[in-house]
C-alpha cells in the first residue's frame, strides 16, 4: 500500500524528482502573470506544447499564506501576458495536521506517486464528494501518518507517460471544475 512522505528531507526530494520528470517535455519558459483568486504573481513558466501544458514550481506568492506547502501550478495552452491556473498540485513542506491536496508517496518497490486528494477550490468551492462522484481518473488507497486515505492518483515517477498521466489529471479537473460551476449543488 502506499505511503505518504513525511520528512522534510524525502518531500523536498520528491519535489525535485517532480519537477525534473517534466524536463523531457519542456520546449521554452516564458515570464507571465499567473492569475488566482486575489490577485496575482509574476513568474517564469515552463512551456510543454506537446502537453499543451505550462507549469510553475516553488513557493506561494505571501498573500496567498504562509510557505508551509509548495507550489506547482499547471496550466493549459500556451503561456503569454497573464495566465490562469487551472489546477495545482501543492504538497506540504514536512507532514502536517492539515495538509495541502499534493501528495507524494511510496510503495513497495522503489516508484514515487503523485497523488492528489481532490480538494478542489473555486468561488463557490467543490465537495470532496462532488469530485470523488465526478472525477473520472484513478483513483488509490495510501496511509497518511497511519490512516488510511483516498487520493487521485496522478503519475508516477519514473514512468514513460509522466507527462500524459499530468496532463490528463489537469484535463479531468477541469472538467470536474466546470460541472461544479454549472451544477446547483456541490
């Protein structure tokens, strides 16, 4: 079964192995505005046209909270001007009582997974169960510090469709992130 990293040592290492896994894809990195609920930052993003993704990693700009968690924001098409997340994958630092929605995790042999916990935000917010029901991806068991969870699993690493398997979670949740926008109930 699958565990959550917890040291701030293993998280940071998998951070790193997460951001290189994308090197293959990486065509050009643009300096844009990434857009979020209140405001803004300027950042450089990477530019992955045959994902037809972009992606920034590092910290929380400070108006968005203290940098306890890190953050990967991934987005679609081209990146130019100002950009819009459209999902982001934010494990924590070190393990916590509340954690972000990343995670990475081990299993028995020697793969990191990228899970993510289907915590979704938007203006109105989106219910776990609203994306459990509604998410069409994978979905895996893991233990968090002892309790068993669920998560969407988003890739692994090594793996020859790292990209794609991204690609596809980012897809899936936006869709997911329209039906709430759209659906009376969430």
């Amino acid at each position: 079964m699958l565990k959550a990293l917890e040291s701030k040592f293993d998280i940071a290492a998998a951070q790193q192995k997460f951001q290189e896994a994308f090197n293959p894809y990486v065509e050009d990195s643009f300096s844009v505005d990434i857009g979020y609920q209140g405001g803004y930052a300027h950042r450089t993003v990477i530019w992955m046209p045959a994902l037809d993704l972009w992606a920034h990693f590092g910290f929380p700009p400070s108006e968005k909270g203290r940098a306890n968690r890190y953050w990967n924001v991934l987005g679609i098409g081209k990146p130019s001007g100002m950009v819009s997340i459209a999902c982001e994958i934010n494990p924590p630092i070190k393990a916590r009582k509340y954690p972000p929605a990343g995670v990475f995790a081990k299993g028995g042999d020697s793969l990191l997974v990228v899970l993510h916990r289907g915590r979704l935000t938007i203006t109105r917010g989106i219910t776990f169960e609203f994306v459990r029901r509604h998410y069409r991806g994978k979905w895996v068991n893991f233990y968090d510090r002892g309790v068993r969870k669920e998560a969407i699993k988003v890739a692994e690493i090594p793996s020859d469709r790292f990209g794609y398997d991204v690609r596809d979670f980012v897809v899936g949740i936006l869709r997911v992130k329209e039906m709430a926008r759209s659906s009376p109930v969430m």
